[in-house]
C-alpha cells in the first residue's frame, strides 16, 4: 500500500478511535481553520435557542461498520429512481445478499466503515456556525444529515426537522452535479415522505452548484497541492484524470444533465490552474454488462501506461467526501493494484474535500445565497429530462417550485 493510502487510512482509523479532533492534530499538526470552525459552531448548533432553519445535507450515505453493509445495500438495490429492476421487490434482496460479503471485504480493508457521515457531520458544524454569522435574521440554524440508504435517513432526519419546529427547510444536495439518480432520488424521496403531511416547513432547495467559485477554488488548490509531491523531474509530464461516478447510458440517453455538469466543473477547475496540464474526464464503479458512460477510469489508466504516460493525477471530482469509491476503489483498486500491474511510474490521488476550509465556506455560501435569493430551487429544476418516464419526478418539482 503506497504512502498515500497509507496516510488517509490512517486519518480515517485514528479519527474513528481518538476521536476528531484529538487525532486532527495528532497526524497533521494543529488544527486546521475546518476543524475550528467545526469546534465554534458546536455551541451554535447545540444553544439553547429552538432552530429556525433547518438545512438537510442529503448524500447517498455509507455503512458505518461492516455489519450494516446488507441493509444499505438492500435499500440500494431497492432504490427505483436510481436502479429499476424487473420484480424489484424480490430481486433486490437477492442481489443485496449476494454481494454482501465482497462489499463488507472493501470496507474491512479501509477501515471497518464509510467516514462519509463523520465528514457529513463535520461539514455541517462549520457551515452553520457561519450561518449563524452571516445570516442572523434566518438564525438560528441547524444541519441535518439525511442518507438515501445508510443512517441517519433523509425520512427520519425529516420527521425530527418537524419535531424541531422548523420553519424553513432547506434540501441541499451534496452532490454538486445533479443527476436523477442522486440528488433526483433524493428529492423525491422528500416528496413522498412529506406529500399530503400537515407541515408548517417552507421548503426549498440548492440542488446543483458545479460552478460555485469556493468549490472550484477548493478543487484547484488541493490539485495543485498535489501535482507538487511528484518527484520534480515529472511535475511538468502528469496527466489529470478527473473520475466521477458513471451512468448506464440508458440514464444518459434519457436526458441526465449528469455528464455535462460535470464536464462543467471539469472545465472550471482547468480554467482556475490555467490549464497547466494534459487532462481527461474519466468514469467509473461501472456495474454489470449494459452499456455505461465512459471511457472507464481503470481502461485509461491502463492505455496512457502503454503510451508512455506513466505520471498519473487522479481527482475525484463528483465526490466531495472520502467514501468507497475514493479510499477502495481509487486509492486500491486503481492506484495500488492496477498502476503496478500497468507498470506507472507514479499515480496519486487529490485529496478529497472532507473539512476544507474554502469547501466549508463554500457550503456555508451557497445556503446564505440560497437564503437571499428566497428562491424555490434553480431555473434547471424546473425541467425534467426529456425522455423522463417517472411522474415522481414532476410532482417532486411542483412541491418544490410551489
């Protein structure tokens, strides 16, 4: 295992086991402007003062021990917006139990769960304990996680938002780049939960920002950062891949404004370094044998070895917190195994946001904006895809454009 997974296992272990804050400082020095923001806002998000604004941060979640990889896998599978499946209801739990023991293994090998709701959390505290600051006259304000298929979810955090007396509710995707899979899924998931409720909430929603400045500059800066721990003689010959999370293309085909955000915030970051190196969009967690938007991240790492290209940037830029996909699959699967079964020279990986301070800000922007603006949801929202066949989808938006 190369250092650099090395160093980010570690931070998610000892994290896990000393506690954050203890073992931020321990690995990496001092505590970073994140980890204070995180520390100042606990006392705003924990007053005494009953919450008036209630901001659910809503992702697809993870297992936080391998024990519980089964349910979130069954919720998963049986997840129509984002996977539809002939007699869903009897082949979901079938394919959950099928691949549960390969997925609990990937999670013994990064640590015994997901960090993605630590990271979650962590978010969360920073962007309100700057809410609370910036926008008074909305505060006080509070953050709640809600997970498609992993705890908390998004239905339980809905009905403890109402419990809370919350007045205005904010659905903010985690996801930058929209995609009816994900933050799709998610906002119809709060469409079914709360149609024909009573409920005194004024609900909107920040449902895509692949172009928001601090993301962009959060990206840029953790890019560069890298791009210096290449040995100094192949600075100038790394190439930048940019993986995010593939779509069937019967998803793409249907009109998912996925692909092109994406490229969006691709383009963006490339603008923010000034374009100082050869890059490419990749994809990948391709699954099963239909055909998925590509090309695949593990083909192009393999390809560019063979041309000669053997010094490797890998960027996740549709995930903004490590999960699976970033600490498996990218830093074991492509990095370890593949690079050296290919012969790369050299391949690392882009830290992941997690508690970055500008990407803190960034959240905290991005719901102050929203709260100013005092609009329902974006213009693109507005618009389903245009070969879209779930009625949910437009009742979800005439919820939240109403």
């Amino acid at each position: 295992m190369s250092w650099n997974a090395l160093r980010r296992l570690a931070a998610f272990s000892g994290i896990k086991a000393a506690g954050i804050q203890q073992c931020t400082h321990r690995l990496f020095g001092p505590a970073t402007p994140g980890c204070l923001l995180a520390r100042s806002s606990e006392m705003s998000t924990h007053s005494s003062l009953s919450p008036k604004t209630g901001i659910i941060m809503l992702n697809l979640g993870g297992p936080e021990k391998v024990d519980d990889v089964h349910d979130f896998l069954l919720r998963l599978f049986l997840d129509k917006d984002l996977i539809p499946l002939p007699a869903q209801s009897r082949l979901a739990p079938w394919i959950a139990r099928r691949r549960t023991p390969k997925i609990q293994e990937q999670y013994h090998k990064i640590g015994g769960g997901s960090p993605i709701k630590m990271w979650t959390e962590r978010q969360g505290q920073g962007m309100v304990g700057l809410l609370d600051k910036l926008s008074p006259e909305t505060a006080p304000h509070k953050f709640y996680v809600g997970f498609r298929y992993a705890h908390p979810l998004t239905e339980d955090s809905l009905d403890q938002m109402e419990k809370d007396g919350i007045e205005r509710g904010i659905a903010f995707t985690q996801y930058p780049q929209y995609s009816c899979s994900t933050t799709g899924s998610s906002l119809n998931a709060i469409y079914r939960h709360l149609n024909g409720k009573s409920s005194k909430v004024r609900w909107t929603t920040v449902d895509r920002w692949p172009t928001h400045p601090g993301l962009i500059k959060a990206f840029s800066d953790n890019i560069q950062k890298e791009l210096k721990q290449f040995p100094d003689d192949v600075q100038d010959d790394v190439v930048i891949l940019f993986s995010a999370h593939s779509l069937p293309m019967r998803v793409v085909d249907r009109g998912d404004p996925y692909p092109a955000e994406v490229a969006a915030t691709v383009h963006a970051v490339m603008e923010q370094i000034e374009f100082s190196h050869p890059y490419r969009l990749v994809w990948q967690s391709k699954v099963g044998p239909l055909p998925w938007l590509g090309p695949q991240t593990d083909k192009t790492i393999e390809e560019l070895s063979k041309r000669g290209r053997k010094n490797i940037l890998l960027v996740p830029i549709a995930f903004t917190s490590d999960h699976i996909e970033t600490l498996h699959e990218l830093d074991l699967e492509y990095a370890e195994e593949l690079a050296t079964k290919c012969g790369v020279r050299n391949i690392r990986r882009a830290e992941s946001l997690n508690d970055n301070n500008t990407f803190v800000q960034a959240l905290a922007d991005l719901v102050h904006s929203h709260l100013k603006e005092d609009k329902p949801c974006s213009r693109q929202l507005h618009l389903r895809c245009q070969m879209c066949v779930n009625a949910t989808c437009e009742k979800m938006r005439e919820f939240f454009i109403q």
